[in-house]
C-alpha cells in the first residue's frame, strides 16, 4: 500500500514576498527593531496576508524577523548574547575553510573578482553585500558542501550583523574593507594556513569590537 501524502501547495508567492522584505531590510528601508505589520506589507507588495504570514515565518527561521505575541513582528535587534553567539560560530565555520581552501589550493578568481567589485562599491550597503559575497566566495572555494550549508544557515545573520555594524559605526568602512580583504585573499594565496587564520580572526573581531564598543 502506497503511504499517503498531502498535494503539495506552491509556495513561489510567499517566497518572492520573503525575498522582497528581505531585500528592504538588507537595503536599511526597515533597521533593527523596526515593526513589521502584515497589513502594510501586504499593501505594499500587492498581495494577500497570507502570502506575507508565510514569508514573515520563513524570515523568523532565518533569523533576520522576531514575532512576539505582545510585539508582533520585528526585525531582529542583535543582543550582546547574539553578537557573541554568531561570532563564535562564524569563527567556527571559517576556521574550517580557510583551513581547507589552503590545502586544496584551488584558484581564487572569484575572491579577487568580489575584492575588485569592493573597490568600486557605491555606498555601505553595497559593501556589505560585497563582504557577504567575500565569503560565499570562499567556503564555495573550501569544496566542502556541508560546511557551505551550514554558513549558508546563518548567512542572513550575519548580514544583519554587517548591517548593525555600520549603523553602530561607519567611519573608514568604504576606505578599509577593499584593502583588507585583498591582504585575506593573498593569504590563501600563499597557503599560509597560520597566518591566514590570524588575519581572518582580526577581520571578524574588528567588526566584532565595533558591536561590542570596544
């Protein structure tokens, strides 16, 4: 006997839904702590509630939203415990790719090409966005599907954590990020395992510190 399943229900609209709100906190039209009401949404976007339930869900599992019974929905304002919490994860993934990308020696065309895109970005937005594609860049280059997946889980995250950076603190950003990233990238060039996790360790407590105050 055949197990019995449920038809499947498309999702594609409260995905495109979930993409657009995505893109409008990515974008600083909603900061952190910013309310969500499904009403407004739906109006903007031309949609049902529905659609804008489902994808307000999806974002909370991505942890860029929170929905509290008392609240509703908000963007998620990084505590101090979610500061530490994502950076010792981060440093946990990265230490594993920038260790495997040195081994494998594989090329790094698409690193020096996010470097280069740095070097022109218009504002710190782009840059962020830039920051974020450094990385892909690199656990792509780590060859390891699982590891990318799980950088992948917390990728949103993260950018919300890029994003709350420069909202604490801007000055110099535009200016530093090319260079350091093109002195991270010939590190993995010189298969220097030690040195390249040092600087990569400089680069995510300097943002770090940022949130912190230090």
């Amino acid at each position: 006997m055949s197990a019995q399943v449920a038809p499947a229900r498309r999702r594609g609209l409260a995905d495109e839904v979930a993409d657009r709100i995505r893109d409008a906190i990515f974008d600083g039209g909603y900061a952190p702590g910013s309310q969500l009401r499904e009403a407004e949404l739906a109006a903007a976007l031309g949609v049902s509630r529905g659609p804008v339930r489902e994808a307000l869900l999806k974002l909370e599992r991505e942890g860029l939203v929170r929905g509290e019974w008392h609240r509703g929905t908000t963007v998620t304002a990084l505590s101090d415990a979610d500061v530490a919490e994502l950076d010792s994860l981060r440093a946990a993934l990265e230490q594993l790719a920038v260790a495997l990308v040195v081994e494998r020696a594989p090329g790094l065309a698409e690193i020096d090409a996010v470097v280069g895109r740095m070097e022109r970005a218009a504002d710190e937005h782009e840059m962020v966005r830039c920051d974020l594609a450094f990385h892909d860049a690199v656990y792509a280059a780590a060859g390891h599907r699982r590891l990318r997946e799980a950088w992948e889980a917390i990728r949103s995250q993260v950018h919300l954590f890029l994003l709350t950076r420069i909202g604490v603190e801007s000055a110099g950003y535009l200016a530093g990020i090319p260079a350091e990233h093109r002195e991270l990238a010939e590190a993995l060039r010189a298969r220097d395992r030690e040195a390249a996790l040092e600087l990569f360790a400089v680069h995510r407590r300097r943002a770090a510190d940022v949130l912190r105050g230090s």
